[in-house]
C-alpha cells in the first residue's frame, strides 16, 4: 500500500512539472502570437508604400499564416488545460496552414516537380487528417 502511495506522489508531482512547462510554452507561444501579429500588420502598412505589390502581398500572407500557425500550436496548449489531453486538430490545421504556406513561396519560386507532387500528397493527407479526427471528435462530444 504505500508502494501505492509513493506512485500516486510521483505522478502528481510529474503531473505537476508538466503542467508547469505547458503554462511556460503558452506564455511564449502567446508573446510570439501577439509579435507575429503586429508584424503583419506592419507587412500591411508596408502595401501602402512604393515597391512590389504581389511580393508585398504575400509577404502579409505569410506574416498571417505564421500567425495563424502559431494560434492553432497555443490553442493545443490551452487545450490541454482544459481536458488534460493534447488535442491532435489544431496541430494537424496548423500543419495544413504550414503547407498552404509553403505552396504560397512555391508559387514565387522556380518550381520543381517532385517538390509540387509531395506538397500535394502531403496537404492530401492532412486535410483527410483533419476531417477523420472532426468527425471522431464529434462522436466524442455527442451525450451516450
């Protein structure tokens, strides 16, 4: 019994050092979000201004999915406070707005074939990704 006892003190206390590094990582994934966002909305400022619309236009896009992309990690984080489980969701959407990223620079650079294949694939098999884990979620919510 208090082989028991020892164990349950052990993972609290474990419990509790991981709670503590998740608060840590959303305080900065929360300073980051609010730099990232200011920073786009300087891109946005800079579209007023002389020089070239288009790459001007997508450096906002991408200052934006950055933001986005750092909103959905910090929205797992914040998560896991609520249900005590890392939700996989957000972390697959903020991958699919990674990719849509990357297809934004591959729209802009000389582009390679197989690059264009495995970007694809890749944002093919997030989006199933997405959905399959939307629906097991909406199974889960729904009262038995």
């Amino acid at each position: 019994m208090e082989i028991d006892h020892e164990i349950r003190n052990l993972t609290g206390i474990i419990t509790l050092v991981t709670k503590g590094i998740y608060f840590v990582i959303a305080v900065i994934l929360s300073l980051l979000a609010l730099v990232s966002f200011v920073a786009a909305g300087y891109q946005f400022l800079a579209l007023l201004g002389p020089g070239d619309l288009t790459a001007n236009l997508l450096q906002v896009l991408h200052a934006i999915l950055l933001t986005i992309i750092i909103v959905e990690i910090l929205e797992t984080v914040t998560a896991y406070f609520k249900t005590s489980r890392v939700l996989v969701r957000p972390i697959l959407v903020a991958g699919l707005t990674a990719m849509v990223r990357r297809v934004l620079v591959l729209g802009v650079e000389t582009i390679n074939p197989t690059d264009i294949l495995v970007t694809v694939a890749v944002i093919a098999v997030l989006t199933a990704a997405v959905v399959l884990v939307g629906k097991e979620e909406l199974q889960e919510e729904k009262p038995s």
